[in-house]
C-alpha cells in the first residue's frame, strides 16, 4: 500500500507533530506533501526517512496548485491520500479525485466549538469544507468531541471514525537527572516552583491567563513552550505584572528532537516543571495535556477533550478548573503548598499511546480496500 499524506503546513505544531509520530510507526509506504512552510517538522520527517514535497501554493486562492497536487498524486500510483488541516482537506480531496484516486481519508485536528485552526467557524468555511467533504471516504476525528462537532457541521455520522491523538508515552517518563540538566539549562534554580506550558503563543490560548496567575504567587516562575505572534504581548504583560524576571518563553521545542535540534527536549522540559496548565478554552483534543500527565505532573486544565471524553479515574492528576485568573491563582498555591510528588503515568496517556492510534488508522485503510477492518486490527475506543 502506497500512502500520500497531505498537510497545509509543517512548522512546529500538534498537528504536525502528530503527523510525524504516526509515519514512524505505520507500516506502509508514505510520501508527503505540505502545500506551505516546509519548516522544522518536515526536515524531522525526512530525517525519519519518509520523503516531503513542498507544492509552492501561494494563498488560499491558489488554484494552480491544484493540478501540480494531482499530478504528484498521480506520477507517484498512490493508493490512498490521507489529508490533514482545514486547506490541506480541501485541496487534497480534490485533487485526489481529479488524479483518479478515490481513497481519501481526512483528519479533522483542530475543529473547535468556535473556531477551525484558530479561526473563526463561518458559514463559508462550513460550505467549503462539506463539499470537499463528500469527494473523501471518510473523516478521521481525533476525540469523540471533534466527531459530535463534525455531525452537527453536517458531516454524514456514518463516515466519520475516531481515531484519537497519540504520544510515545514512554519518552516522557519522569527523569529526574533530566529535570537538573533541564533546569540547569534554563537558569531555573534546583528548588524553584516552576509552572508550566506548552503552546502557541496564540491569543486563543489564553497564557495571558497564566502569566497574571503567576505573578500573584511570588515564588512561582513561568516556563512556556511554544512560540508564536502573541510572544511580546505575553512579555508586556508579565512587565506589567511585575513578574518579568519570572516569565521564561523558552520558544518552540520540535519533537521528537533530530540531530539538528538544540536545547532541552519536551520530556526534559516537561521533567524541569512542578505543574502543568492548559488555559484554553477551545481544544479539539489536548496533546500537550496527555503528554504532561505522561511526565507524571499534576495538571490544571480549562478544556481538554482527551480527558474529559474519558472515564473519570483514567487521569487522577488532572483536574478541570475555570478561565478566572483568582481560580487559577487558587489551584497553583493549593499544589504548591500539597508539595505533590511524580505521579505514574495515568492510564489515559497508556491510552493515547501513538502505537494504538497507528492501529487503528491502519484498520482504517484495510478497511478501505477490502470492506471490513481486519479483526486482529480492531481497537476499543476506551481503556
């Protein structure tokens, strides 16, 4: 089976990330294509041994990248297209179809209750996207959240398939000889009470949030990662909170790490935090949750499908707060003062483990050529 994989961007981010992770562990022949920004992430994919193509496509509008798309599709014989983010769907769909390839499956990353990739949802973002819609098979949503999203968009129920977000659960385990090299690294002092995050510095993000909350607990420091347009807004607040000196944006941090990578890794910048937290109100999964609770950190989260479609005991260290910053001042002095230790890996990020999802994606393009999934290939869709 030969496997196109189509995708808007790759620069640093979970969707692409995500992407990367499954390539190294389904069993298939992959190519990719990314239609804009061949940056770190596609440089990591290639280092793992899968080729990338960037098409060029200049905007939106760029309808001549259309025909360059199906003729990539069509000179390399692939049997199948999987596409990834809104204009990557798009434009994929189609030009699998004009290439003559009727196998085209989409995952749906970021759909959430308001907004597509950090957009907002419109009725013409709607239109678009059921139309190409019906060119695919199927629609792969990435939690049980995204697919009760995609039905009442108007996706068919019966073509959609949840095949959630994974990790390699493993890589994060606590290391505590991590956690001093990290910390070292950072200038973080051995004894700091460090919070962390992981994101891009998005205003939809909310670390604004965050940045406030922890200017109010003065032994408290700051360590976000990830970068991204709101980088100096989030430096003028801490300024303004008179916490500068306790906000360290350590930047983007491309995972799992390649030869060319620099600084600590994202398990060694998981081990040198004390908590994590995620203020965003609007996810379509939560990776950067899964992956703290994979650390054994104790988690503060606003909104995470990837835990809160699960059972209750499946992530003890995770516990759902608001968006007010005094509730959040609250829970960061609450497990400063518990002084809570490394917790096991929880059985939501076994759960998410990427091996899993690669699986069931597989089961997915079986099913695809012959009809049924192959029974030794089913998975449950809880732990």
């Amino acid at each position: 089976m030969k496997v196109l994989h189509v995708i808007t961007g790759l620069g640093i981010g979970g969707a692409e990330q995500q992407l990367r992770l499954l390539l190294r562990h389904l069993p298939v022949s992959s190519g990719v294509v990314t239609l804009t920004n061949p940056g770190a992430v596609a440089a990591g994919i290639e280092a793992d041994g899968t080729p990338v193509t960037h098409l060029g496509m200049a905007g939106n509008r760029d309808l001549g990248a259309l025909p360059r798309l199906a003729r990539i599709v069509r000179q390399g014989r692939y049997d199948l297209v999987h596409t990834h983010l809104y204009r990557a769907c798009v434009y994929g769909r189609t030009a699998a179809r004009l290439a003559g390839v009727r196998r085209v499956i989409a995952t749906e990353h970021s759909l959430g209750e308001t907004q597509i990739e950090g957009r907002p949802l419109s009725a013409g973002t709607r239109a678009l996207y059921l139309a190409s819609e019906r060119l695919g098979i199927s629609t792969v949503a990435v939690s049980p959240s995204v697919a009760r999203r995609l039905a009442d968009w108007g996706v068919p129920p019966a073509r959609i398939r949840v095949v959630p977000n994974g990790i390699e659960t493993d890589r994060f385990a606590f290391d505590a000889a991590a956690r001093r090299r990290a910390r070292g690294a950072l200038g973080l002092p051995d004894d700091a009470y460090v919070v962390g995050g992981v994101g891009r510095l998005a205003p939809g993000k909310r670390f604004d949030r965050l940045v406030r909350a922890v200017a109010s607990v003065p032994e408290a420091r700051l360590l976000l990662v990830g970068e991204g347009g709101h980088r100096e807004e989030l430096l003028r607040v801490a300024r303004e909170c008179g916490a500068a000196g306790r906000v360290l944006l350590a930047g983007a941090c491309e995972d799992p790490p390649t030869a060319a990578s620099v600084g600590p890794s994202l398990p060694e910048l998981l081990a040198a935090m004390d908590v994590f937290v995620s203020t965003s109100p609007d996810e379509a999964f939560g990776l950067a949750v899964v992956e703290a609770l994979a650390a054994g950190l104790p988690v503060l989260y606003v909104a995470c499908p990837a835990i809160d479609d699960l059972p209750p005991d499946a992530a003890p260290g995770a516990r759902r707060i608001g968006e007010s910053v005094p509730e959040l001042i609250s829970a960061l002095r609450g497990i400063r003062d518990a002084r809570l230790v490394r917790l096991p890996a929880p059985a939501a990020a076994r759960h998410y483990d990427i091996a899993h999802s690669a699986r069931q994606l597989m089961s997915l393009y079986d099913q695809s050529f012959h009809g049924t999934p192959s029974p030794a290939k089913r998975e449950s869709p809880r732990p």
